[in-house]
C-alpha cells in the first residue's frame, strides 16, 4: 500500500491511498458491506457514486460464509464481485457488541456465535491469517474496544493489551499485498492514549486507527481524544476513525487530520426513512410529504432526487416496498460521496474552514426535518 499526503489546509489533508485493487482519494468515507455487500445497493451502482473502498468484516465473513468458501472462489474480490479496495474490521468490536463475549485472555478472546450460538476463538494471528487468506486491501488488527465508562485502570489494562496483540500481529504477516492498520486505544485517557500513539508508531504498520470512540461517551470528549490522537499519528501514514459518520463528526475529524471514515448511518438509516439533505435531515414518513412532490434535496443530482418526489418515496416507505429502500440508501450514499468530494476540493483550494462553515450553517437549519 502507498499513501501520499499532496495537500493541507491547516490539519486538513487531501492525498491518495493506493492498494492492490486501485486506488482512492482522501479524506474517504467507506460504505459499510459487513458481509461483502453493501445493503440496498449493487457493486455498479457504489461505482457509479465514486466509491472505490468499501467495508467489510472478519467476525461476519467469519461465521458466515466462512474462509473455507472464500479461499474456494478465489479471496473475497471475485467472491463479492467488488473491483475496488476492501478494507476488512478485525471483528473485536463486533465480538463485544453481537456475540456473547465467553473470555478474553491474552491469547485472544473466546466468543459465542450471534447466529446459533457455537463457540469460537479469534487469536491476533488467526485474524491475519484470515485476512491475508481472503485478499484484502486492508485488514485491521485484533483490538480490545474498551467500553465507555471504563476506570483508568481497566483502559490502561486493556491499551496495553491491545499494543501487545498489534506486535503478534505484525509477526503473523506473511504478505504485504495486505496493509495492516493499528488501533489507538485508551478510552478517554490522554496518557494513555498518548502512549498507545508512541508504542504503536514504533511498529512497521502502514496505517492507524482510532478506536474505542464513539460508544457512548459525549460528543466534546470524541473530539477531544480525536484531536490529541490525530496530532500524534505519523504525518505519512493514513489515520482512520473508526465507526464515526455523522456529517458534523466527519467534518471536526478532518479539521482534526483524520483521512478515513465509515459508519453504518447512511444505509441504516436510510432502510429506516431518514434521509441526509444539504438542510439537516428529513423523515420520508412524515405526514407532511404526502402531497411533496419536490426532491428529497433540490441541490442533490442523485438518481433518486432527479426523478422521484418526497411524495412518491412516502408512498413507498409505507407501504413496505422494497424500492424504498434501494433508492434512499441510493440518495444518503451520494450525499456522502458528494461531501466527501467537496471537503477534499475545499482542502485542495485552501478554503476547508469556510466549506465546513457554509455547509454547518445550510445543514443545522433543519428546514425539511419532521
């Protein structure tokens, strides 16, 4: 993997990521396929958005379909059918928040199924095994995603933890057509944090993550651990925050030197009738879009806004059509891409302060929320 830092707008950072599969511009956002699809969607249809890395995940592809049928069809690109990068979670927070946890130990952490209830065990050499084994782009190493609350002592237990499995992981790596990213841990502890940050960096990772964010703790402390941590990473290695998506989130994280990002919201949220506009978000159940027979966002150039009414996405919505469904996650997807493209534009002429601006001022006004 290569990555390249071409422009900066203070902490503000536009560049170039390149893996095995092609390659994508920063700050990116990946669409979430947990299980090597993106709900809601078709592969040619994130294409069409711009997208060219996507998410998925080891605990899921794990249980189901699992690595025997993936290493059969030939790694997880000619299984899923994706061109483009993937970038695979290790499955910790997963295991912490699906399965029923069994164990952690310091060989790794024994779980339940979420699906029928078999036991497992996931080890930080298994997980890259896995992940060599299936052909990703980017394969994320076993964490320990400490909980919020947590004391000082349970973070600090569970950083070093982690730091210790990050070393077995770079050990384990047999290939370098997988780059392997970090985890910064340390809840919201900045010692801990700061350390977590100097202990991995020594280490020979292509990339870093932030983790452990977004799990309940208030927003001013995500964005202060995000800001410290961002501050810290090596300035020619990509920094990704993991699970944040919300467009205020996204835009503090950038300002703050973060270049990756994904997060379920624009597809759950879209299979739940909550669309993104440039004016804050609107619910398509509402009464009030019975006779709206405007577009979801005037401003939006997607193929549900050029030729579909907020009327007619109602009318789907409850009616349970599964149409409903495709063409909001088609919407809040392009809306995504569509920011994406225009804070790195914003960065590359020097004026990302003012976008982000403009674009809180137009969003926080909420004009079609209900």
């Amino acid at each position: 993997m290569e990555f390249q830092v071409i422009r900066k707008d203070g902490n503000a950072r536009y560049g170039i990521l390149r893996g095995t599969h092609g390659e994508t511009e920063t700050p990116c956002f990946m669409p979430v396929g947990t299980l090597g699809a993106v709900k809601g969607v078709t592969w040619d249809r994130i294409g069409q958005m711009g997208y060219s890395l996507v998410l998925s995940n080891v605990y899921h592809l794990y249980l189901r379909p699992g690595l025997e049928i993936l290493q059969e069809a030939g790694g997880i690109h000619p299984f899923t059918g994706w061109k483009g990068l993937i970038l695979t979670d290790s499955g910790g927070f997963q295991v912490f928040s699906l399965s029923k946890l069994m164990k952690i130990t310091e060989d790794g952490i024994y779980f339940k199924s979420h699906i029928d209830g078999s036991e497992h065990f996931f080890s930080p050499e298994f997980v890259v095994e896995f992940e060599e084994k299936i052909g990703v782009d980017i394969g994320m190493v076993l964490d320990e995603c400490t909980p919020y609350p947590a004391t000082y002592e349970y973070a600090k237990h569970s950083m070093e933890r982690t730091v210790r499995w990050a070393l077995r992981s770079i050990r384990a790596r047999t290939t370098d057509k997988t780059a392997i990213f970090a985890i910064v841990q340390g809840g919201v502890y900045n010692d801990l944090r700061l350390k977590c940050v100097e202990m991995l960096s020594e280490l020979p990772f292509e990339g870093f993550a932030i983790g452990g964010l977004s799990v309940g703790e208030p927003k001013d402390e995500m964005y202060r651990i995000t800001r410290l941590v961002a501050s810290q990473l090596p300035e020619d290695k990509p920094r990704y925050l993991m699970g944040v998506g919300k467009p205020e989130d996204i835009l503090e994280a950038v300002e703050a030197g973060v270049d990756m990002f994904d997060c379920v919201i624009p597809t759950r949220n879209a299979r739940n009738g909550t669309l993104f506009t440039s004016r804050g978000k609107i619910n398509i159940k509402a009464a009030k879009f019975k006779r709206d027979f405007s577009p979801v966002d005037p401003e939006c150039d997607c193929y549900t806004c050029k030729n579909f009414s907020r009327a007619y996405l109602r009318h789907l919505y409850v009616s349970g059509e599964i149409n409903a469904a495709i063409l909001n996650t088609i919407h809040n997807l392009h809306f995504y891409g569509r920011l994406m493209k225009d804070i790195r534009e914003a960065i590359k002429k020097g004026k990302f302060q003012e976008f982000k601006r403009n674009f809180l001022e137009k969003y926080s006004s909420q004009e079609g929320s209900g």
